[in-house]
C-alpha cells in the first residue's frame, strides 16, 4: 500500500502543538497525543514502520494521500472522488463574542465604592449580579443595524453572498479574515466583534497562552428557533461531523483500517476521557486545581470581601490619606504662623498694654 515514504513512514502534518492532542514531550523529545496515538496506530495498520511530523503553520493540505475535513464540506461531486471515514467527532458551532474587561480600572472602582458603601453600614458583605448574557436576537439585531459584525474565516466558504444578504444585511456586516487565529484575535480585542467557531476552535484556544488572557462568551442558540440557513440551524444544534478522507484511488482496505480504529480504539467518547488523562500530566491537573482555587475569580453572593483582595487599593488609600492628612497640618501650621506674625499688640502684661488699659478707664470716667 503506497502510502509511506521512502524511509517506511506515514508523513503527519501539524500546525501547532496542542496538549493532549500533539505535543513534544520535555524531556523525551518525542510525539505523544490522543492525535499521535491514532494515527501511529493507523500507520501500523497501513504498513509503515510510524509517522512522521510535518510541520504545516499555514494549515493547508500537504500534498500526501489522507487528509482531515475541517474547514471544508463534502459535496456530492466530492463522494465520487474520495473515500470518507465514519464521523472520527461531532462538534457544535458556536457564536461567540470577547467581554473586554478593564482589569486595573474595575478593581480600583469596585473596592472604593466598596469601601465607601460600607461605611454606611455595619459589616463588608456585598452581593453579586451578573451581567446579563447578549441574548442570539440582540446580537441579530446588532449586526444588521448596531455597531456588531460577524468575523468569517475566508478560507472557510461558511456563507454564499446571498444567504450574507438574507441574514446579516449586508456585506458591511462581515469583517473577513485569511485564518482562524485571526479571527479570535479580532474578537478578542473589541467587544464589537461576534465570531463563528466550533467547540473544538474554542477548546483548543482556551489550552493556549492566548487564551489565558482572552475571555469568550458564547452566544446561546435558543432552542427551536431558525437561523434562516437550514445548515446553520443544524450546526448550532445539533453539531457537524468530520471525517477523514482518502483519494479513492487507494485501496478499500486503508479506509477500513481507519474505520477499524476509530469504532474500536479511538472513539470521540475513549478520546476525550480515558485517552486525554493518559496524555496528561496529574501533577499539570493538581496544579491547575490548586490555582483555580487559590484565585479570586469571583464574589459569590453575601461573601466578606478577604483582606488579600484590598491590599494594593488599601495601600493607595491610605498613602493618599497619609499624605491629606500631611497637607492639613502644613497648613494649620501656615495659618497659625501667619496669624501670628501679623499682630502687632503686645503682650498682656507689657507697660504698652497697662497704659493702653489706664486710657481706656480714663475715658469711660468722662
């Protein structure tokens, strides 16, 4: 079966690494992943000796035999020329938007107007509300007359011209892009930006650095209602398969190979749980876990406010107080001093003050 190199290897091309899907192991130097793992078994099955990692930044198909179906939709001319596996995973699309969060500024204002508010009263508890969730008609809505617009990945062949027209206005609505990753960086630098992407997208994005930063909020699709595209509602709800595909000019037996191990082995539910805590580090989970918890992500409701979460606003409140309360005797102390030098009367028992009083009792005798 003509699908291994010259030195017996499957070539395996990848943009990134993503922890546990494909990674390089620290120490070791070698693959490991739930995506590694799959396809060296595939490569067993098909004949090669193991894989080989290409690196692909742009995402395009490598010239080789097999491919993954992700950005792309299989028409019905394309079943007359490749081979697809079963669905290797389901994944739902998802709209999305970037809360921007004026970090710094919000933790300043919060605590003073909390200081101030518990001034008025015996105790330091506050109860939270959440701001309310963009609902999917207010983001309709803001996109065909507001300040939104939808982020589209070109490459992606999402929406025809006239289902843009139908659903979002006009073209003005779309803001286009040449990549996936530029897409999320647009939603997550202005709050202004709804974007489209699957659960995977978004999983993938939160493991990254970027998304340590980046704060995305999805956009509920209510339950029922049309989108207007037959094939949007159907993505929103219920999800798309991907596959993967081979030229039909390769054997039957190498697609049976994959369909083996993907209802067999490596399963979407075997892949996202038992394969996924193979490939990752427990001391990786129980740090995560112990930050999580350490963090001060959020005040649930009638919760005291802990010290640790005051102590930079405290420390500039009382540096400003420090340095009120240093004014306000510079200037008693430059009144007093003033005052002082400009009286010119003597002292109450200086001979001026006695003959000024002698003067006084002499007039008030006439």
């Amino acid at each position: 079966m003509q699908v291994c190199d010259e030195a017996g290897l499957l070539p395996l091309g990848y943009i990134a690494e993503d922890p546990p899907s494909i990674y390089r192991h620290a120490i070791h130097g070698d693959w490991r992943g739930t995506a590694i793992s799959k396809w060296r078994d595939i490569a067993y099955m098909l004949g090669c000796s193991g894989i080989r990692m290409v690196n692909n930044p742009t995402g395009q198909t490598l010239d080789g035999t097999f491919a993954s179906v992700e950005p792309a939709y299989l028409n019905s001319s394309d079943l007359q020329t490749f081979r697809y596996s079963v669905p290797a995973l389901v994944s739902r699309n998802g709209i999305t938007w970037g809360q921007l969060v004026p970090g710094l500024v919000n933790q300043f204002a919060c605590i003073f107007v909390l200081l101030i508010w518990s001034g008025f009263y015996n105790g330091n508890s506050v109860v939270m509300r959440r701001p309310p969730r963009m609902t999917y008609e207010e983001m309709m809505a803001g996109i065909r007359g507001g300040p939104l617009k939808l982020v589209l990945n070109e490459l992606d062949g999402y929406f025809e011209s006239t289902e843009i027209d139908s659903l979002f206005g006009s073209q003005t609505s779309v803001v286009w892009t040449n990549s996936t990753f530029s897409s999320i960086d647009l939603v997550c630098g202005s709050n202004k930006i709804i974007g489209l992407f699957y659960d995977i997208i978004i999983e993938q994005f939160e493991r990254s650095v970027k998304g340590q930063s980046c704060r995305l909020t999805r956009i509920e699709f209510p339950l029922g209602a049309k989108s207007g595209v037959d094939w949007l509602t159907h993505s929103l709800e219920t999800g798309d398969s991907f596959f993967h595909v081979i030229s039909r000019a390769q054997p039957r037996a190498a697609m049976d190979a994959i369909n083996t191990l993907l209802l067999r082995v490596h399963s979407q539910e075997r892949t996202e749980s038992l394969l996924a805590r193979r490939y990752l580090d427990t001391n990786v989970w129980v740090t995560a876990a112990r930050r999580l918890s350490e963090a001060v992500l959020e005040l649930s409701a009638f919760v005291p406010v802990p010290l640790e979460a005051i102590v930079i606003p405290l420390a500039v409140l009382v540096a400003g107080l420090s340095f009120s309360l240093l004014v306000a005797v510079i200037e008693v102390m430059r009144g007093y001093l003033q005052g002082h030098r400009s009286d010119p009367s003597p002292p109450p028992n200086s001979p001026q003050r006695n003959s000024m009083r002698n003067s006084e009792k002499f007039e008030t005798h006439k």
